[in-house]
C-alpha cells in the first residue's frame, strides 16, 4: 500500500527545497559577483522571485526566504553586522505584499497577465524599499540608500523574466492547498 505525504510533510519538504534554491543561487550570484565582477556597480538576485513563489504557494512562509537571502548575501559578500540587519530586515519588508496578495487573491494574481508579473514586482521593490528604510535608520546617506535601487535594477528584470516563465508551468506559481484539491478532483474525474 502506497503511503501518501500529509500536507504538513509535502510543504516541510517544499519549503525546505525552495530554501535550498534560494541559498545555492545567492550563494553563487553573490560568489560570482565578488571573483568575477568586482568593480561592477550592478548586482543581480533572484531572491525576490524565489520569494514571491513561496508566497503564492505558501503565504507568509515566504518570509523564511527572504529572511535568507539577506543572510546568505551577507555571509558570502563578508558584510558588517549591521549590514545583516539591512538586508534581513530590509527582506522582510516584502511581507507586506502579502496585504496585495489576499486583497486581489492568489487566484487572480497567478492568472492574469498583468497581476502576475505585478507582485514579483511588489515583492523586490519592498525588498529594496525595505533594505533602504534600515539604512536610513542606521544613518546612511541617501545617496548611498539610492544604490539599493539603482544597483540592484537587473534584478528587477530576473525576477519578472522567472515570474513570466513558472506562471506557465503547471502548479509551481500556485497556492499549493489550491493546486493539490484541483489535482485531487482531476485524479478522483479520471477515476470516476
């Protein structure tokens, strides 16, 4: 007898996945940036992406992801302690897309075009939005704070490129609860 994963084990499992993706990309995004590209001002994360799949999938769980990707960033890039903080706290910004989320529904966000590429956008801009609020509590510069935009705006285009592409993949940009019942009637319609 074939024994079925709880609900519980499968999100244990897809989380755990999706946290392992998250610190292998940062971990060589961030790798690559230090050896390779070390004068460029531009940086670029799939964080944001990663992040605002788990929210579809999983709610505020996501907020694991965020938390991180700040932390392998810093941890790679040899940041200060205050840097953590920044780019911790800063991610965990990007919680409060979850209001835009449960407003217009999971539904209709992974659906539509347009609302589908909209809150990955959400996600990365409150990431930044986040990360430059906590600098300026620290006392940066707002010139320096500005960089959080400006240097990391390719990322903007990743993360909207792989919001385009895993929308169309069966389940993936999906609340997982939602995607398993439509699965299970699919099974029990074959069956039936």
């Amino acid at each position: 007898m074939e024994k079925r994963r709880t609900l519980k084990e499968y999100m244990a499992i897809d989380l755990t996945i999706f946290a392992l993706m998250t610190c292998v990309f940062e971990y060589v995004i961030t790798t690559a940036a230090r050896t390779w590209f070390p004068n460029e001002i531009y940086s670029v994360s799939v964080s944001a992406a990663l992040t605002s799949i788990v929210y579809m999938r999983w709610g505020a769980w996501g907020g694991l992801n965020a938390l991180l990707s700040g932390l392998v960033y810093c941890l790679f890039s040899e940041a200060t302690g205050e840097q953590y903080i920044i780019y911790c706290v800063g991610n965990l910004f990007s919680l409060l897309s979850l209001f835009f989320l449960f407003k217009v529904g999971k539904e209709r966000v992974r659906t539509g075009q347009f609302l589908s590429l909209i809150f990955p956008f959400l996600v990365q801009l409150l990431m930044h939005g986040g990360r430059a609020l906590v600098a300026l509590v620290f006392g940066w510069p707002p010139a320096t704070v500005a960089g959080f935009f400006l240097g990391d705006s390719l990322s903007y285009v990743f993360t909207l490129v792989i919001a385009w592409i895993v929308r169309r993949l069966d389940g993936v940009y999906e609340d997982q609860k939602h995607y398993l019942l439509r699965l299970k009637a699919k099974e029990e319609k074959k069956g039936g």
